[in-house]
C-alpha cells in the first residue's frame, strides 16, 4: 500500500496497543461513560494539520484501516474500531473569526461553545450544536442541527468551504466548485466520510440581540392534548422560534415532590433583533387553554446563549452512561409522543428523555444547498438513555431499544449524528435518501477505492445494502 512513512515524520503521538500509555488514550477517546469493548491498533494523536496527511501514509503502509476522531462525543462510539489507525484530531481546535467578511475558519476540535463565545465578541453567530461540548468536526460532517437552525438551515449549510486529507494522503480544498463531489459527502456524511477534513470555512450570521424561552411543563398523562395545543401553536410561530417538546423526571425547579413527576415539557428559545421582537413572536404560546393543568409555567424568559449551554450540559452531564438513538418520520407528534409517554413513565432512569424539536431545520435553506444531508420526515424524535452505573448497561440499553421500536413502524429515516449504528445495519442506510446513498457509494469508490478508510459502524454495512 505504498512506502512506509517513518514515525518520526509524525509530531504527535503514536500510541500501539500494549504501550503503556494506550489504556489512558483509549479511555480519553469518548466523551460517553459507555466505552465500547472495540481497540485500535494504533492511535496517532496529531499535534498539527501536517500530521495528517503522514498519518494517512502510515496507515497506508503498514496496512491499517482508518478511523477519526475530532472530539468524542459520538453516541455510539463510531470513533472507536477493532484494529486499524484511530487519528485523533483532539488538539487541532484553532478558530479565527474574520468579522469583515463574516467568516470564521475552524479546526475540527474546537466545540460549539468555545465557537459561540468567540464570536459573540464580534456580534456575529453560528448555529452551533445544542451542547457546547460537541466539537465542530462530527456535527458539521453529519448535518449539524443546532441553535436556530430553524431559521438558518443544518449548520453544513453554512461550510462554504474545506481542507481534506484523502486516501491517498493528498492535501486538498474543497468548495461548490473545487473538488465538488468531496464537499457535497462532507456536508451530511457523518463518520462514514472517506476522508479527514483538517479545516472548515464558515458562513456567519449577525447576533441575536436578544433570546427570550417560554416554558410549561404538564403532567405525563396530559400528552395527547398538550402536543396537539402546542404543535397547532407551532404553526404560528417564525421559524426563528425554536419549539421542543421533552418527555422526561421534571427538574427541581419545576416540581419539589418526591419522586418528581414524569412531564411532558413544552419549550420554546426566540433569537430576535429585540427584546420586544424576541417576546412578540412567542404570543401564539402566551395564551395557553391547558395553563391550569401545568406543574411549571415561565413566560417570555430573557436568557443568553451561555445559559442554554448550561441547560443541555445538566441534560447530558460528564461522565454518564448515554445511548441515543433518532427517528424521522411522517407522523405527527401526537402520535409519536403518545406512543413514546408509556415508555418515558417505565424508564430505569430518572435522567432518560425522548426530545421532539418540532422543525429542527430550515428545509428550505437545506433545499438550498447541495450536500448529502436532508431532512427525511416532517417530524423527529432523539430517546436519549442516561444512566451512572456499569451496572444498569443491560436495562438501560434495552430501554432505549423498546423506544425505538415503539416508534419505528413510523419512521421514514434516521439522523447519522445521532443514530445507534449498532442497533440494527440498515440504520445508516436509511439516514439518507436512497438516491444519496447511492452517490455516496459510488464516491467512496472513487476516493477511496481501497477501501482504507473504514465506514459507518455496524454489521454487516455495505453501500449495496
């Protein structure tokens, strides 16, 4: 597979198992508490752009596959292979913000958080992942649908541009005109890109100046007639209005007794020019026929970007046990929430939630762009388990399992982001449209045809599948 690369052409760390130190860099691969029982041979921990590209000639010349890792938050720890190379892209995690032409050029590690707080010091935004932890890398591969993404489209909308590295160890740009095909699989393939993008070139938006939420939580049993109130709300509502539904244990701040009930959470997060605006394009939820029944109400809440972070960071703590899984489907939310509220009330743990974003992304911006990544239903469920001890793996696991499969017989595709490509073979497949798996089958060919970077986790995967 070409000559051998000496290590020492490397900057980085080379870590073979069986060194000393490779149990400490496995462990540090995934953000998750779960740590799948798969090894890499190698783990080349870069220490520049320039070490990718001798990674990949390594790779090539001792014969080992190639996964990567930007930041490890993947749900099912695609990262995370039997054999093979796994270069970790961790330290690469430079940004640097251009507010003249309001772009932003970004290394893979840098998270959504670090991003946002960059660039509010210019009046400028992103639609960065909900949890400020993410690293860009993997959420923009995927799609990325992420803070106001409602209005300003999947976050690969906004790549304009990429440096890659490919099979063959070629250094290359790609944009809507250079190297085309590349960039189009590089917005919305996900872990099963047939190459490593080292560098991504952002389109920026001004700031909201202001960020008002609305909150009600209800009672469980109330889920028929609040997701039928609120999705009938949503209709009215800007796109620049987030709206969630949430069915999970209420926070302490939303009930005191013990236990803390089970809810259904209606959430609404408005990205306006002005308060005013912010709190006007909340009315069609100001008025709400069920108030009398909510356990918790909050209206026209100012709040700031930092805030939401903290939020989802207590929704996914450091250091649990988490499995997600993800469904598009052409049901209504009605439907699927009332399918999924019995498995909410009988989760093993207090922690677990299904979230419903309803309208999680601009279809139009996406049907403005060409990318690998669309929008396969007119609603969208995550069940999220979450857990603390080794010791419920089993239970847990099989309760997010038992969600899906509640749901699943309405589901029309998947989200590579956030799919358990474990669970079953074809769920790769169907996180795309039939024809773009198709074109991602046939590109994977072309720039990797031998096959040295390896695909989406799973069994039994191939692009004929």
């Amino acid at each position: 597979m070409g000559g051998r690369t000496p290590a020492r052409a490397i900057g980085g760390d080379i870590i073979r198992r069986g060194d000393p130190g490779y149990e400490s860099a496995w462990q540090g691969i995934l953000w998750n508490g779960i740590k799948p029982p798969r090894f890499p041979d190698v783990i080349v921990r870069v220490a520049s752009e320039r070490d990718v590209p001798e990674a990949v000639a390594l790779a090539r010349s001792e014969g080992l596959r190639i996964a990567v890792r930007s930041g490890g938050h993947s749900w099912c720890g695609s990262p995370l292979r039997d054999g093979g190379m796994l270069i970790d892209l961790s330290a690469l995690g430079r940004t640097h913000i251009d507010p003249d032409s309001a772009t932003a050029t970004v290394q893979p590690a840098a998270t959504g958080g670090t991003l946002a707080a960059e660039l509010s010091r210019y009046g400028l935004a992103f639609p960065t992942g909900h949890c400020g932890s993410v690293a860009v890398g993997g959420y923009l591969l995927s799609g990325g649908l992420g803070w106001n993404s409602g209005a300003l489209g999947p976050a690969c909308a906004s790549v304009r541009q990429i440096d890659a590295v490919t099979a063959a160890g070629e250094v290359v740009t790609c944009d809507a005109n250079e190297n085309s095909d590349l960039f189009w699989a590089a917005r919305g393939a996900g872990p099963g890109l047939f190459a490593i993008v080292t560098g991504f070139r952002l389109a920026l938006y001004p700031r909201p100046a202001a960020i008002v939420t609305t909150t009600y939580a209800f009672p469980l049993a109330d889920v028929v007639p609040v997701t039928r109130w609120a999705a009938a709300a949503a209709t009215e509502l800007p796109p620049t209005v987030e709206l969630s539904f949430v069915l999970g244990t209420a926070d302490p701040a939303m009930s005191a007794a013990t236990p803390r009930p089970k809810v259904i959470i209606v959430a609404a997060t408005s990205f306006a020019d002005s308060q005013d605006e912010a709190t006007r394009s909340l009315g069609p939820l100001r008025v709400c026929p069920l108030a009398d029944r909510a356990i918790f109400s909050q209206a026209d809440e100012p709040t700031t970007f930092e805030a939401l972070y903290d939020t989802s960071g207590s929704l996914w703590p450091t250091g649990h046990r988490c499995s997600a899984d993800t469904l598009w489907s052409g049901a209504d939310y009605e439907i699927l929430l009332s399918r999924l509220a019995p498995v909410v009330a009988t989760a093993p743990s207090e922690k677990s939630l299904v979230l419903a974003p309803v309208s999680p992304v601009s279809q139009e911006k996406t049907l403005q762009q060409e990318m690998a990544f669309s929008v396969l239903g007119d609603s969208y469920v995550v069940p999220y388990a979450i857990w603390d001890s080794p010791v419920h793996d089993e239970a847990n696991i099989e309760w997010l399992r038992h969600a899906m499969r509640t749901v699943e017989p309405l589901g029309t595709g998947h989200y590579i982001a956030e799919a358990d490509l474990t669970a079953d073979p074809s769920r790769a497949r169907r996180s795309f449209s039939p024809s773009d798996w198709d074109r991602l089958g046939r590109l994977k060919a072309r720039y990797d045809p031998e096959d040295l970077f390896f695909s989406y986790l799973g069994r039994s995967i191939t692009w004929a599948a």
